[in-house]
C-alpha cells in the first residue's frame, strides 16, 4: 500500500466523521428544541430565543470536541471547517426542526 493511499483514506475516514457528526448534533439539537418547544403552537415556538441557543451549543460542542480529540491532526482547522461544521448543523437543525413543528410534535 502506498503512503498516498493510506493518506487518502485517512482523509475519507475524516470527512465521513465530522459529516456525521454534524448531521447527529443537528438532529439531536432539533429533537431537544422540540422537546422544549412541543406545548408551544408552531408559530410562538418558532420565536422562542432557547432552541437558537440548543443548536449554537451543539455548534460549539463540535469545535471544543474537534480540538480535544485532534481529528485534524497536524492539518490546520481553518474557517473552511468553521464554516463547514457550523452550516451542516444548523441545516440539520433547520429542517428536522421544521418538520417537527409542522407535525405538530410534543414530546
């Protein structure tokens, strides 16, 4: 096997990690602010300030356990990843969330 390859497949193993790790936090945030939200008609729950708040810490949880556990190794973690984890968990959010409140979820 040549270092190339066990590189890349280092690389695949990273991006396949962080994507669904993302994707979880996203959809863990939407199922809490459902839970929260769930006695609130759908269009005062959408005003509620706490569920922002659920899916920025899910955010945050990310950088700090991404830093912790040195996912990116040597590589540098630049705004690219910043921005890439922060769009990915807020689109999971927006829509499991979404879907939640027009299902007029309770939990």
């Amino acid at each position: 096997m040549s270092t190339e390859s066990i590189s890349d497949r280092r690389e695949h193993i990273r991006s396949i990690s962080v994507t669904a790790l993302s994707a979880l936090l996203g959809v863990g945030a939407a199922l809490a602010s459902a839970s929260v939200t769930g006695h609130l008609e759908p269009a005062e729950a959408a005003t509620q300030t706490t569920p922002l708040l659920l899916v920025f810490g899910a955010i945050l949880v990310q950088f700090v356990l991404f830093d912790f556990t040195s996912i990116y190794g040597e590589d540098e973690f630049g705004i690219k990843h910043y921005l890439f984890i922060t769009f990915m968990t807020f689109s999971f959010w927006f829509v499991v969330w979404g879907i939640l409140l027009t299902a007029e979820y309770t939990a």
